[in-house]
C-alpha cells in the first residue's frame, strides 16, 4: 500500500501520536517474535537475517530481556 493511499489526521498531534502507538506495536511484536525464535533453537545470526540488522545490534537489543525471560540462548562454539 503505498504511503498515499493511508488516510492521515489532520491534526498533527493525532498523526504523531498515531506512529508512536505503530512503533511500541512493532516492538512488542518484535519482541515476541525473536523471544519465539530463540526459544525454538534459533541463533542470533538467524534472527538478526530475518530482521536484516547485525547479530550484535539484536543481541544488544534482546538479550538483557531474554534472560530476564528465562529464555535458554544458544552461545556460539569456539
């Protein structure tokens, strides 16, 4: 859908507010998604492909949050 075709408010205010609720919805399923994937054996390497950014910048974002989870993650072999 191209980015015309969505209707926007024409208050400024309502137009922000509404990216701000997408993005704290695209965390959450982010979120839940990588939490997903790692419980079911994925790597870094495999979920930082799936969301086209380094290991290092996904392992950064979810680990400390994983861990907390209780979420087992895979370490990488010598």
């Amino acid at each position: 859908m191209p980015v015309s075709d969505i209707p926007e408010p024409q208050d400024p205010a309502d137009a922000l507010a509404a990216v701000v609720a997408l993005r704290r919805l695209a965390d959450q399923l982010e979120n839940a998604a990588v939490e997903r994937a790692m419980r079911t054996g994925w790597s870094w390497p495999q979920v930082a492909e799936a969301l086209g950014v380094t290991r290092q910048a996904v392992h950064r974002k979810h680990a400390e949050r994983l861990i907390a989870a209780g979420v087992k993650l895979r370490r990488r072999s010598p």
